[in-house]
C-alpha cells in the first residue's frame, strides 16, 4: 500500500516539477506569460513542496510504526538479584559471619563476583574501573571522606528528630580485625562493585548525572538503615561523582575507607 501511494506521490512531484519548468521557460517569451507566470509559480511552488512533505512523511512512518522497546539488559537485571542475595545473606547469617573475621564482608559477595567473573568481557581492570590515577586525587578522596563523615552524622540526628524516628546505631567493637574489616577489605569489595562495575553499567543506559542518583539511591538501600538513608544517598553521591570524574575506582576507595575509619570513632 504504500508503495503504490510513494509511486503516486513522485508521478505527481516529478509533474509539478515539469510544469514548474515549463512556466519558468514561457515566463521569458512574453509580457503576458510573465504575468501568468508571477500567478502560476507560487501555486506550483506549493504543490511542489506538499508532495516533498508528503513523501518524507510516509518514509517516516515505518519507522515509526516499526520502532520497539529497547532490549531489556539481562546482566543488568542479574546484577540488582545477586545484590539482593548479598543484602539477604547479610540480614539473616550476618550474626553468624561477624564471628569469623572479615567473612561478612566478603562472603555474601561471593555469589556476586563469580558471576561477575563468568560474564565480564574484556579487560578487568576497565570493567571494575580500576584505573591509575595522580596522588592528589586519592588524597582528595580520603580528605572528602573525612569531612563529610560528621556532616552525614549530623544531618542524620537531624532528620530522625524531625520525623520523630529512633536512631540506631550498631556498636562496633573496635579491634584490630575489625579496623581492617571496615576500613579496608569492606570499602575495597564495595566500591570494586557499585563504583566499579555497576556505575560501569548504569553509564551504559544513563547519562552521568542520572547513573551517579541511581547508583547512590541503590548503596543507601542496600544499608538497610532507614534512619541513615539519605545520609548515605547525599555522602554516596558525592563519592560516585568523585569516582566518575576520576574515571577510577581507586579515588573512591580511599573516600570510603577514610570515612568508615572516621566512624568507628565518633
């Protein structure tokens, strides 16, 4: 059907077009024909241009009418399910994990990085984003994570009085294995996970501004702390925009680290 309508609409288009032609050629003969051609022309003129619009339209449709969803990214999909693995391994044998050193913070990610491991192509260090970066900006990381740390604190007792909400706080046995546990081997596996590989992803589908939210909203979420959500969501934001800029884990890392050490002791 509309193959025959386009055949249609070039017989008429190639018509007008003769016919412009041909008023252009008379229009030199006579006074008379010049006239007619000053009234003729624009009338031509417009056929002309109604048959183009016309035409572009109906290659424009199928298109349109063509046009489906975006396919959705299986791997995309699998990483959100693993972590909800990870979140539920460490909600219902965290108690269990915390009594051998350093297993909550790297067991429940066990599932997660082998699958990561089978489906990741390409090089390691471009997916996890582990990238060299000047001195300066890991300086800068660990400086961020410092002073931002008492500003989530207080912004967090802040929102808890205004909505009335009790305020819990996990104490932490401050330990040798404990330091390494939360201020390095936790802070290396997460931020190699959600500053690594998933911003990775999220920059795929996303422009920078909405992957950075997205990714901070999910870290607030996995803490499974409402009280402290939108300090985390604020504090991660800043970290993966650091991390983004830096176009390197390892910035964001020192961020992390920094900061969950300043929290043992406040």
């Amino acid at each position: 059907m509309n193959d025959t309508v386009r055949l249609k609409l070039m017989a008429d288009l190639a018509e007008a077009q003769a016919t412009l032609m041909i008023i252009e050629e008379k229009a030199t003969r006579t006074r008379a024909a010049r006239w007619l051609a000053l009234v003729a022309r624009p009338v031509v003129l417009r056929i002309v241009k109604q048959q183009r619009e016309a035409l572009t339209r109906l290659d424009e449709e199928p298109a349109r009418h063509t046009k489906r969803a975006a396919p959705v990214d299986t791997a995309l999909v699998s990483l959100h399910v693993l972590l909800v693995v990870v979140v539920l391994i460490r909600l219902f044998a965290g108690s269990a994990l915390r009594t051998v050193p350093f297993a909550n913070q790297i067991i429940p990610f066990v599932p997660l990085f082998v699958y990561i491991r089978e489906t990741l192509k390409g090089n390691w260090g471009d997916a996890l984003r582990w990238r060299a970066v000047p001195i300066w900006q890991i300086c800068a990381g660990v400086v961020l994570g410092i002073v931002t740390m008492p500003a989530a604190v207080w912004f967090t007792i802040w929102f808890t009085r205004l909505v009335n909400m009790p305020l819990y706080l996990p104490e932490i046995s401050v330990t040798a294995a404990q330091v390494i546990s939360i201020g390095a081997v936790g802070p290396v596996i997460e931020e190699l996970f959600f500053r690594g590989v998933l911003l990775n992803k999220y920059l795929e589908h996303w422009s920078p501004r909405r992957a950075i939210i997205i990714n901070a909203v999910v870290f607030g979420l996995y803490h499974l702390h409402p009280a402290m959500f939108l300090g985390i969501v604020l504090q991660t934001a800043l970290l993966t925009w650091w991390s983004y800029k830096t176009d390197s884990v390892i910035p964001a890392i020192a961020f992390h680290a920094a900061n969950n050490l300043v929290s043992i002791w406040l």
